[in-house]
C-alpha cells in the first residue's frame, strides 16, 4: 500500500544542539535504512518549511504506524497521512 505522509518538525527551541543533532543523525540513519529497504519509497523536502513530503510503500495502516512511531523525531511531529491508490489513467507499471 501507497501512502503519502507529510511530517513537520517542530523542536523545541530549548533543547540541546547537541542531544537535538544526536536525534537527527539516529533518524537520518533510520530513514536512510527503510529507504534501502524499499518502504521509504520517496522524500522531498518542503521548501522554506522543517518539513517533508514522503511516500511510503508498506503492507498496511498498522506497518506505517509503526514506522512512524520509530522515528526519533516523531514526539516533535505533525503528521498527516493520505493512503494511496493508482489511478486508472496511469501509464506506470510500478505505482501501486
């Protein structure tokens, strides 16, 4: 299943620079291992915004969930979800 997932960040500003860039470098490596693994299909930054946009290519709602909740960020985050579904129009083979 196909789900776009937007997530902004929100830090807050009195946590360390230091325990705030340890956070990252464990999600960075996090992220970078489920994309290699194929269920982080895509990210984007959003420009001017400590945000992105993602697709996720995962079983089911629960797989995402779980995802998600992993992230070293995720207490920091708004996250909104839209599952997604091919379109019949598509000429892509590989977009389901």
């Amino acid at each position: 299943m196909l789900f776009q997932v937007k997530m902004d960040v929100h830090i807050p500003l009195d946590m360390p620079v230091e325990k705030a860039n340890e956070i990252k470098a464990i999600e960075k490596a996090y992220s970078q291992d489920l994309q290699r693994q194929g269920k982080w299909r895509h990210i984007w930054r959003i420009t001017g915004q400590y945000a992105n946009i993602s697709i996720f290519d995962v079983e089911n709602n629960e797989e995402l969930h779980t995802i998600l909740q992993r992230l070293p960020l995720y207490p920091y985050m708004k996250v909104e979800v839209m599952p997604l579904n091919r379109h019949p129009s598509s000429i892509r083979e590989d977009d389901q």
